[in-house]
C-alpha cells in the first residue's frame, strides 16, 4: 500500500492491517490507529501530531523524522523501530515495548512514560 504524501488528517485506520505500508511525508494529524498492525512501515518525515496509536503495532517501521508530538503510543509495540530524529515532545509512551528501537536525536520534551 502507498500512501507517501497523503492527507489523511483525522481518519480512522483503527485495526487496520497496514504491513509495509510506505507513507513517508505524509499527513496523519490527529489519525487514529488503535489497534493497527504498522509493521515494517514507512512513515519517515510523517506529520502525525495528535494521532493515536495504542495497543498499535509497530515493530520495525520507521520513523526516522517524524513529528510524533501528542502522540498516544500506550500499550504499542515499537521493537526495533528507528525513531532516529523523530519529535515525540509532550508524547504519551506508557507501557510501550521498544526493544531494540533506535532513538538517535529524539526530542522527548516532556513525555510521559511508565516502566512495562
């Protein structure tokens, strides 16, 4: 599935399987994606502020420069994802599985995490 530049402000990919999806630069302020299975994605330089993403599989996607700030991840399953320069300011991460994801030059101002 290609969705790269896309304007999907506000829509509902709730439980969607995803797998592979390529949408960098694309536009999902304010999407939800409860539930969705993102595996492999490409969301690199994505606009996704405000967006929902718990219980949201992620593994291995990349999101290398995305603007995550706001972001719901509670629950989600982020191993082996690179959120290399990613913004994720003010982001919620609680209970979040991020084995082996790589955050090189993450903004976390203000995230609230707690530990799994």
């Amino acid at each position: 599935c290609r969705l790269s530049g896309c304007d999907a402000a506000g829509a509902s990919f709730a439980k969607a399987v995803l797998v592979d999806v390529e949408a960098a630069e694309a536009r999902f302020a304010d999407a939800d994606f409860a539930g969705a299975d993102l595996t492999g994605a490409n969301l690199r330089a994505a606009l996704c502020q405000q967006a929902k993403f718990p219980k949201a599989k992620l593994t291995k996607a990349t999101l290398v420069a995305a603007d995550l700030r706001y972001c719901d991840f509670g629950k989600a399953e982020l191993q082996g994802a690179d959120c290399s320069d990613a913004k994720l300011g003010f982001a919620s991460l609680e209970l979040v599985r991020a084995d082996g994801a790589v955050f090189r030059r993450a903004d976390f101002d203000l995230v609230r995490a707690h530990k799994a």
